[in-house]
C-alpha cells in the first residue's frame, strides 16, 4: 500500500509540473479579445485613465518579446453597440504591438465616435462578448488559449444576455474574464476570474496583472483530479485498516 501511494503521489508530482506555465508559447497561440467599456458612466478623464491603461498594460505585458509570434490580439469597445477598433491580429513584433496600442490611443480623440455615444448610458456585454467569440473563432479558432477579457463599470442592459453569451462562448472552449471598476461592475457572467478596481486610478495595475494571468494560465488536467481523487480514497482505506 506504501509504495503504491508513494507512486500516486509522483504521479501527481509529474502531471502538476507539466501543466505549470512556461514563459515561451514555442507550439501556442494565444488569442485574447479585448472588449472595453465605452458607455456614458464613463467621464473623459476616466476614459482616458482606461486607454492610458490598456496602453502602458500592453507595453508591459508584450513589450519584452517574449509573446512575440504567440499572441493574437483584437480590440473593440461597447457602448450602446460596439464598434472593432483593432482586428483580431498576431502581434508579431513592436511594429505590430505599436499598431494595436496605437489604435487604442486614437480612441482619446475620437470620443463618442467609437464609444456608443457618450451620454448613453447603455452597456451591451452580451452583444460585445458575441462579437469577441465570433471574431476569435473566425481567425484563431485553433488557438490553445482563447479569452475574452471584459472591462467594465457597470451592467449589461441592452442587447445580449451576456451570462448566455459568455457560456456559448465556453463552448468553443473561449474563457470570459472580467474587470470590474468601482461598486456597480457585475462581473457575474465571466466564466473564468474577476479581477477588481476601486476606481479608473487604478485601472492599469489591475489590467496589467489580467493580462500575465490570462497568457499565464495554469491548467490543471483531468488526469491531476482523477489521481488526486484516487489517491485520497486510497490514504482513507490505508488508515481504516489500521485502525481496524
């Protein structure tokens, strides 16, 4: 019984190391959508806290190399509808990071242009989560690692359910993660994390640590479950004999 539970417990070792991360995706394409809050409850100068944010997040995040060929990225913003502002991209090298966190910037300028309507207090989740899934199966529906990153202040209520949105997505084995700035985000569609800020001050080290966690992710296979399983049950049956 001994050696039989020490041999478990390699196992487990074994199963547990493989499925650790590694900081170079050699075989992996991660393909990660971006979806931002755009609608009114967002003044300017939080608007611009949440594109300075994304901005700084990405540069930190790819701007070292390491994700560079491995990483597709694409970008939209929901307000009322939701407008694309970057494809679906394989981010391949600084030209290519410099185009992706450019066309955020832009979005600073051209104000209600892309953000729905400012004013309009409508925030279509559902409709923006929709629109990630369709966009990240169109082009890199073979991707290993598939998220939809969701930035919000608020609810969804127009458009979408975005808890039905969100779990067709998990179909296509595309995971839902939130960010929820201040006390009115709901974030209670994600199908993976939440991650939380206080307030637009501090967006961008909340965003920052999504975006190493979501090319970061740590699976934990069936095969870790079913030896741990069993070698729980196997320990009780040791123990009640001895007591026995």
């Amino acid at each position: 019984m001994k050696k039989l539970i020490r041999t478990l417990f390699g196992v487990v070792a074994l199963a547990l190391a493989t499925a650790m991360p590694s900081q170079s995706f050699a075989a992996t394409t991660n393909a990660v959508y971006l979806t931002m809050d755009g609608s009114g409850s967002i003044i300017d100068p939080d608007w611009d806290l949440q594109v300075d944010g994304y901005v700084s997040a990405l540069n930190t995040v790819l701007g070292g190399g390491s994700y560079y060929g491995d990483v597709a990225i694409g970008v939209s913003i929901f307000g009322a509808d939701v407008n694309e502002i970057f494809a679906m991209t394989l981010i391949n090298d600084a030209g290519d990071l410099a185009a992706l966190t450019t066309a955020i910037d832009d979005t600073s300028t051209t104000g209600g242009n892309v953000r729905g309507g400012v004013g309009i207090f409508n925030t279509a989740i559902g409709d923006a989560i929709n629109d990630a899934a369709a966009a990240i199966q169109a082009s890199y529906s073979t991707a290993t690692n598939k998220v939809i990153d969701v930035s919000t202040d608020g609810a969804n209520n127009i458009g979408a359910n975005p808890t039905t949105a969100a779990n067709a997505a998990l179909l296509d084995d595309i995971t839902t993660n939130c960010l929820g700035v201040g006390g009115s985000a709901d974030c209670g569609f994600a199908t993976g994390f939440t991650v939380t800020a206080g307030s637009f001050d501090d967006f961008e080290a909340a965003i920052t640590d999504k975006l190493e966690r979501e090319l970061n992710p740590v699976p934990v296979p069936a095969a870790v479950w079913l030896f741990g399983s069993g070698l729980l049950g196997l320990v009780g049956i040791a123990r009640r004999k001895k007591i026995a």
